[in-house]
C-alpha cells in the first residue's frame, strides 16, 4: 500500500479546509492508500514537510503558493535521491497550475484524480536559481503581485482592485531579452514567462505553453492604452492573448532578461527582487504529477 501525505495550508484563498480534509478522509482510495494529514504553520513550512515526509504521494492542499512550497519541497527530495509523486487539491484564488493540468477545484473529483488519474512528468523552471512551476515574469503584473502580497486581503476582487489602482500609474519598462540564441530588445508593460499557459483563473497569457515540452513559453506585451484593456483581456480569458498585435510570443529553454533599472519581479504569483539580470533555465520532465487520465497528451 502507498502512502499519501496531504500538505494543507490552513489559510491559503481565505476559506476553512475542514471540508476539503473531510471529502479526502472520505473518498481517497484506502484500498491503495494510506494517508496523513498535516497542516502547515509559517512561510516555507511546505517545503520542509514535502522533503523530509516518508511518503509515495504527496499533495498540496492550497492554493499557487502552496503548491509551488510542495512542489520545491519534492524537487529538493528528488535532488538527495528520494523520488515522491505531486499531486494538487486545488483551493487557492488563482490555481495556475492545477487548472493547465486539468484538475478540478471541486475536492472531491481533484481527490478522484489521485485515486484514478495517471503519473507524469513534468517540465518547472529557475529563475536566477529559484525554482517555480507556473510563471515568473516582470512588469505591470510583477507590481500587481508585489502589491496584492501586501494588501492584507486575498481573492480575485482584491487582485482586480489592486490591478485598477496601480494602471493609473504604471509605466512600461525597457528590457533586452534573450532567448536562446535570439536577441529582442523592446519596451514592455509585461513580460511573462510560462510553463503553464496561465497566470491562474484560466487567464491564459501564454497559451500554447506545455509542462512537457522542455521549453519556457515567453509573452512579451508590448505598452498598451487603457482603452486597449477590454480588447485584451477577452482574448487573454479565450486563451488568444498570443493574437494580440501588442504580444510578441517566443519559446525557448534558456531566457536572459536584462533591464537597466530594478523593479518588481514574481515567480508563482510571489514577489520577488531579481535585480537587473534575470535568468530562467528550464529542467525538462524533473518532476512526477498526478493527472487526470484523459489529459495524457494534452499538459
């Protein structure tokens, strides 16, 4: 029998886990797993758990920075030799992750996955030698990020309102990116760079992204107007924001961003300082994630 390990963060997307914790002790297969609950207390706590836990699966039970603590955690254990699967309960305000592979925010079909899904590999990225698994990026979103981590609030109404506060305000940066051996130099209200296809909530920014290619997705949007906004952002919810005529979409296993001032970066939805210099290397098939069967050929 293997056993499962459930990482669950108390407090990510401002919602009471109890009856996610019930569905699990409910519905996870006992016939092929057993299974322990263990809830995290302070920044980080989830990697240390998913590293150091005796377990075959391990799952994180949050929200993006929940998932990405795990996924280090995992990928930390795999570096000393000890292999553990992922697998996400997702419950957080953005869910990046989780949505590209096609896991559910309903709990009971997301603990269904574990019990029927398959086993995969995955691509996740450095940056500057951190890891992340979603995307990592600098400009107008990077401040929103940075912004939003210090609201006090959580939630898609909150990000809005940060967002709206901040565009009165922002100006574009001058950036020169490298991606593999090609060199663009441009300005940008936005740089993403994906191993999923969405920053979360299915906004899809860099839509043909793929955690198996062995390759990052980079979206670069170039300075847009306010009245632009509407236009972009139904093609960003319809997964055609690489249509746009303001995006420039490159792929690549190896990116260099250069700017000639600091600013805010992120990488998984968290701020983050990168200085002038940000480098992103991707590390193909690192990772084993539980997915839904019939995503097979479609992650």
């Amino acid at each position: 029998m293997k056993k499962a390990v459930f990482i669950v963060n108390p407090i990510s997307g401002g919602k009471s886990k109890e009856r996610i914790v019930r569905i699990i002790d409910e519905r996870l297969d006992g016939g092929q797993f057993s299974h322990e609950i263990i809830y995290t207390r302070y920044a980080g706590h989830g990697i240390e758990i998913a590293r150091d836990c005796d377990a075959d699966l391990v799952v994180a039970v949050g929200g993006d920075g929940t998932v990405s603590e795990v996924a280090r955690g995992l990928i930390a254990a795999s570096q000393a030799g000890n292999e553990k699967c992922f697998g996400i309960i997702p419950c957080g305000s953005g869910d990046g992750l989780a949505l590209h592979l096609g896991i559910s925010r309903n709990p009971k079909k997301a603990v269904d996955v574990l019990n029927h899904g398959i086993q995969a590999k995955m691509d996740y990225g450095t940056v500057n030698g951190k890891p992340f698994f979603c995307t990592t990026g600098v400009g107008f979103d990077a401040d929103v990020a940075q912004a939003f981590a210090s609201s006090g609030s959580r939630g898609l109404i909150t990000y809005i309102t940060t967002a709206l506060k901040l565009w009165k305000i922002f100006k574009p940066g001058h950036y020169i990116i490298q991606a593999d051996s090609r060199i663009v130099e441009s300005d940008a209200a936005i740089i993403t760079i994906g191993n999923v296809n969405q920053w979360g909530n299915q906004a899809r920014i860099t839509p043909e992204a793929s955690v198996c290619d062995g390759l990052m997705d980079l979206s670069i949007v170039r300075p847009f107007r306010t009245w632009n906004i509407p236009r972009l952002a139904i093609l960003l919810m319809t997964g055609k924001a690489n249509k746009a005529r303001e995006m420039l979409s490159l792929r690549a296993g190896s990116i260099r961003i250069s700017r000639k001032t600091d600013g805010a970066a992120h990488f998984d939805g968290d701020p983050a300082s990168l200085g002038l210099e940000i480098d992103i290397e991707t590390h193909a098939s690192a990772l084993d994630v539980m997915i839904p069967a019939d995503k097979k050929d479609r992650i």
